[in-house]
C-alpha cells in the first residue's frame, strides 16, 4: 500500500490514527472469553483493510495452530496457506503471510523427538481461487499418532472461504479431519480439543487465497484491465530492503 519498498518501521505508522471503540472485539472487556490475538484476530484486521481499500484479495487468513502433547510434553506448529492474488500479481502457494512468518519443524526433528510420522505434506492443488490473476495454494498436511495424545486446533476459513476481489473467485475453505485407526473420520471444525490414540491421522487442509479480477482476461491481464486509473500503482523495487536483495544476490 506504501508504493515501494521500505521496511517496517515506527514511522510508516506516524500519519495513521487508530480509533479503536471499547468493548469491541479489538478491545475486549476484563472478562471477556478472548484467545489467539496475535494469531488469528490480527488476520481478521488484515482483510478488512485491504478490502476497504481493494488492496488484493484475500489470503487464507489464519495461521492454522496446531498442537499435541501429554503431561510430559507439548508441540506447536503452525501451517501455511494460500495468499491473495493482486491487481498484477498471482497469489504465493504454501506461505504465511501478512502478520506471520514462522518456520515449521524439519520432519526428521519432528518424528525423531516426538511421538508422531509426519504422512504428507504438499501444496493442494487448486484450492486458491481463479481470476485474471489467480490465489496461491492451501497445503495438505497429515500426522499420524503413535501415542495417547490431547491434539487441539485453533483455525480460521473453515466457513467462510477467503473473498476474491474485482470479479476473482474466493479461495477454497480449510478443512480439519480426524481418521480414526478404525476409519471412521471425524470433522473436528476449525476449533476444538480431542483425545488421539496411536494410529489416529489428522489431516489438514488449509485455505487458499481468493482471486483477482475476471477469469475472462486471461492469465496475464494488466492493472489497467482490473483497477480504476486513480488506482494504479507500480511497485518500486527502492529502498534498503531492495538494495540489501541486490547485495545478496550479487554475491
């Protein structure tokens, strides 16, 4: 939304006032049942924002917080989606975005310290919306259990699907399962709390970004195609971000 390329910093925030009302959900009572601010409520704002001002279209818009453990011990990982597709621009498949950027463990740490195999993980084709310029990609993610556990899942767009935005399609919703040993599959919903035995598999889906601007355009549409003229803006590979990529990159 700046217009080029500049690093987060306290002075991009001076010209903007936040008027946030009481007793919102951005500033809860004292005993207000509230969890996962930094996690999932920060995505909310994020779509809400850059829907007023048709920045691009929706991402998945959670962060997909996952965790097991027992009395001895306790994991947390959470998982990427897909990103919103932009005026000129197609959505990532299989990242974070907007208020995260975290790394998932290695599957060999993972299965070598806790009690888990790690069945699948790959992008999930098709799952981000279509439009002239299309959103990235969910993924599938599969843990099968090799030990009594609490698993927990607290996770977003599993009813709503992330919006397209000028005629592009949303992205697919995400999706909790538990297959149970004897094959019966549970849909647990985007938040809940349940026992797993050994040889129980949750499998993940995670959402995909919404589209930008009409199918019918084509894959390489410009901004002029999709965006009124008082909205164009080329992004501006400036600044001490892009000089420390060419550093990088020339090396």
């Amino acid at each position: 939304m700046v217009g080029h390329d500049v690093p987060l910093n306290q002075g991009c925030l001076k010209p903007v006032k936040i008027t946030i009302p009481s007793a919102c959900v951005l500033d809860p009572s004292d005993d207000a049942a509230v969890i996962g601010g930094n996690v999932l409520t920060c995505q909310r704002v994020v779509d809400t924002v850059f829907k007023a001002f048709e920045t691009c279209a929706a991402s998945q818009g959670c962060m997909n917080n996952t965790t097991f453990g027992n009395e001895s011990f306790g994991y947390y990982e959470t998982v990427a989606g897909g990103s919103g597709a932009g005026p000129y621009w197609h959505g990532r498949s299989g990242v974070h975005t907007h208020m995260t950027n975290t790394r998932i463990t290695d599957p060999e740490i993972l299965e070598r310290r806790y009690p888990v195999i790690l069945k699948s993980f790959h992008l999930n084709k098709g799952t981000g919306g279509e439009g002239t310029y299309h959103g990235g990609d969910g993924v599938v993610r599969e843990i099968v259990f090799r030990a009594p556990l609490i698993f927990s899942i607290l996770s977003e767009r599993r009813v709503f699907q992330p919006y397209g935005l000028r005629g592009g399609m949303p992205g697919a919703r995400g999706e909790n399962l538990i297959i149970r040993a004897s094959g019966q599959v549970q849909d647990i919903g985007g938040k809940a709390s349940i026992d797993v035995l050994p040889g129980d598999k949750f499998v993940l889906h995670t959402p995909g970004g919404g589209g930008y601007g009409p199918k019918n355009r084509g894959s390489h549409g410009n901004e002029e195609d999709t965006l009124p003229p008082a909205k164009i803006a080329k992004h501006i590979q400036r600044g001490s971000v892009a000089e420390y990529k060419q550093l990088q990159e020339s090396a």
